[in-house]
C-alpha cells in the first residue's frame, strides 16, 4: 500500500494537469509553474506510481499517456473536484451573499424556453456575487466538459444526458404546426395533403440535414413533405415564419413564446413527443449551490401548470 503521508497533494494536482494536456509545457504554463519544476515532478510521480506516465511521442510533438495513465485520468479528476468541493463548500448556499458561477448546457430552444425565464427572473433569485452562463449542449462534450467541471447542469431530452448523471425530469413536450398569423392558409386545421405540400423550414441541430424525425413519422406513412429550409438552431424559426409563407414543426412551448406571431394547430398525424431533462454530475448531488439552482428550474416549470 503507498503511503499516502509521504504523498504532496500539489504532484496529484501537477498530474492531473499533465495527463489532460499530454504536455508538459501546456500543464507548466497552466500551473504556473516553469517547464523544468513540472520535469521534476513528473519523476517524482513515476517513482510513486512505478510507471512513465508520459511517453515521448512516436512524432516527436508532445508526449502519450501510459496504459496506467489513462487508467487514473477520471477517478484522480474525480477525486480532486470532489476534495476541491469539500475545502470550498459552505454548509448553506446564500444567493444573494455568496459567490458563484453557474453553466448550463443546453438547446437552443430549451434557453428560450426555460433559460429565458429563469434568466428574466434571475434579479429576484440571486445577488450581484452570483453569475449564470448558458452555452450549446453538445452530445460529443458533455461528458468530459462535465469532468472538468465545465457545466454544473445539462438541459436535455433523454438521449442528450449521459446514463451515469443524476438527472431529474423537467418536462413533457409535444411537437404543433406552425404558421404565421395571416397565412394564405387560412385558420382551418391542417390536413395531411396540405402539411406535406407545404414549405417546410426544418431544424438540424448537427447541420445540413433536410431529413428529420418528422420525415421519419410521414416515411412509415408512405408520405414525404417539402423541405425547402434547413437551419441548425431552433430559435432562428419563429423569426422566418413571421415573415415568408414557409411553415414549420416546432416544440409547442416554443411556438408558444411566439403566439403574439405565429399560430399552431395540431399535426394531422400521430408523433411523438419527447420529455426534457435537468442533469448533474454526482459529485454535485449534495453541494448546496447546485441544489439551489436545480429547485429555480423546477419551480419555473410547477408554475406553468399552477
């Protein structure tokens, strides 16, 4: 067993900035510390853990981690966000007194409809000391942007959040047809010839595709609709609705942010829908911060239905 008394907690912190860069430059320069301390502590870390580590690489440009390496590389992560969690974390989380900085990765369309809110009322939630970002979730980062502490919450449907998350469901959604109001439509409700012979804007969110899940739902039906726009964000829609002829499949409570704009009718054929998801990383299951925030979420949507 290693003797952990005999063990700095600076080489532990040293290594997990060498192994996520594979370059002892890139790792010096993020500690802060010059290249030939960083080299002496890379030997430090092999006689402790009887291996290199980092190899030289076979191109000779930066370095390849050991089998042993990759090995270490999430649960060392895991354990030093979780001592870093235990130095820093303060037994209540006071909003408007405390300092902190929230991330949530999610859809576009998910920040206008829920983002949206929580953003509009944010001034009432927290203090000046708190500070909330939103990026794009992307399926391919989550999990290591959640590793690093990147994000402390991922909004989702199902298949965005990762299996090993504490997640809690938000809501259910379903999918309405919309139109701008004053389409030479007219307000009759939508039949399956006029749906699929209508202009379709439709939503890629990996980009450039003019095949999507209700192209999937009218195939089963022997049926195709013209597409003749795609676009890869949501929110850019209800814009370009309100101003062409063109029509769209959209989630219902984004339509519902544009009523003012568009109309929605029901789809003239049976699709189904999808549930949005808040997710975690478990290291954040009890920090008073993220708990706080996951309640805001939850009581914006308990007011929908209140």
């Amino acid at each position: 067993m290693v003797d952990l008394r005999g063990i700095d907690l600076n080489l532990l912190v040293s290594l997990d900035a060498l192994l996520e860069e594979a370059n002892v430059t890139r790792a010096a320069e993020r500690l802060h510390l010059t290249q030939p301390a960083l080299s002496t502590q890379l030997a430090r870390l092999w006689q402790i853990f009887g291996d290199p580590l980092l190899i030289p690489s076979t191109s000779g440009r930066g370095m390849t981690r050991s089998a042993r390496a990759i090995e270490l590389t999430t649960p060392l992560h895991d354990v030093l966000k979780q001592l870093e969690a235990v130095v820093r974390q303060q037994p209540d989380f006071d909003p408007f007194a405390d300092t902190r900085r929230f991330t949530i990765a999610a859809s576009d369309q998910a920040i206008a409809v829920l983002g949206f809110q929580l953003m509009q009322s944010w001034p009432g939630h927290a203090g000046p000391g708190v500070q909330l970002a939103f990026v794009v979730a992307e399926q391919s980062t989550s999990v290591e942007r959640f590793e690093r502490g990147e994000i402390d919450l991922l909004i989702g449907s199902e298949r965005m959040v990762p299996a090993w998350t504490k997640a809690r469901k938000l809501y259910d959604e379903h999918f309405v047809f919309a139109q701008r109001k004053g389409h030479p439509r007219g307000l009759a409700p939508v039949d399956l010839d006029s749906y699929c012979a209508l202009g379709h804007v439709l939503v890629s969110t990996s980009g450039g595709s003019f095949f999507g899940f209700m192209d999937e739902h009218l195939q089963a039906l022997g049926r195709v609709r013209r597409v003749v726009l795609s676009v890869q964000h949501f929110t850019l829609v209800p814009e370009l609705l309100a101003r062409t002829d063109y029509v769209s499949t959209l989630p219902s409570r984004l339509v519902a942010r544009y009523r003012d704009v568009l109309d929605a009718f029901d789809l003239p054929f049976e699709a189904r829908g999808f549930s949005l998801f808040a997710a975690w990383h478990p290291r954040d299951q009890a920090d008073p911060g993220s708990v706080w925030l996951r309640e805001k979420l939850t009581q914006i949507v308990a007011n929908w239905h209140a």
